[in-house]
C-alpha cells in the first residue's frame, strides 16, 4: 500500500467556481528548491486579491510530471499578465504554461508553451 499524500493538487485546493481556464506548472529539483519557494511565496503576494491561484508545493513527480513543481491556475483575461511576470522573474525555472480544455494530451502538448527549458514529460500517462 502507497503512502499518502502529503499534497494536494490545485484540482483539490482551487474555490468553488474558481475560472480555471490555465495552467503554469513550476517544476524544480533538490538544488534550485529554496529558490522554487521564494517564487511560490513572491506569486502568492503579487497576484493578492487577483484570479489567481497558488497551489502547495508538490516535492515528488506526479502524473505526466517527471519533477517536484507547483502550480498556479489562472483565467484566460490574466493570461498575460501571469505570462509576463512567470518570464521576467523564473530566473532558471522551467515552466510549462497550458490550456486547460480537458484533453490533457491536447492541453500538454499542442495547447502548451515553455518558459525556459523544456521538461520531458510522461505523455504515456494519457493514453
């Protein structure tokens, strides 16, 4: 029997009614983790009272996401806005950013664009 979360996801975390339209995942390793926090911490505060949404910080891989990383959901009219502020302040971070249509194979690869360096995902997850 598998241990149980000690997490849960934005899926698990988000309001009720909350306009998930997308997603940026937020991956990072044992060296750059201290950085993901602060990050995590910075969005929280600069997306305050916004339709924005912080999720915890995910320490193991999960799904079709091969490292640690944490997510941040937001709607279609923050987009740029989240976008802009995820380039200019993830300093190393890769970031994946995708629609959510609720083709997960669709949404993670043709609906999808990275910030810095693409992470291999697991797209076997979704067959």
């Amino acid at each position: 029997m598998s241990e149980p979360r000690s997490f849960k996801v934005n899926s698990q975390l988000l309001p009720t009614g909350f306009p998930r339209e997308f997603d940026a995942h937020i991956y990072f390793n044992d060296a750059n983790r201290t950085f993901a926090e602060e990050f995590r911490a910075k969005a929280i505060k600069e997306f305050a009272g916004q339709k924005v949404f912080t999720g915890e910080m995910i320490p193991v891989a999960i799904g079709p996401h091969p490292t640690p990383m944490f997510e941040i959901n937001f709607p279609k009219e923050m987009f740029t806005d989240v976008v802009l502020w995820l380039m200019k302040e993830r300093k190393d971070l890769s970031v994946l950013v995708h629609e959510l249509t609720g083709d997960d194979l669709y949404d993670h690869t043709q609906a999808a664009m990275w910030l810095g360096p693409e992470v291999p995902l697991k797209y076997d997850v979704f067959k």
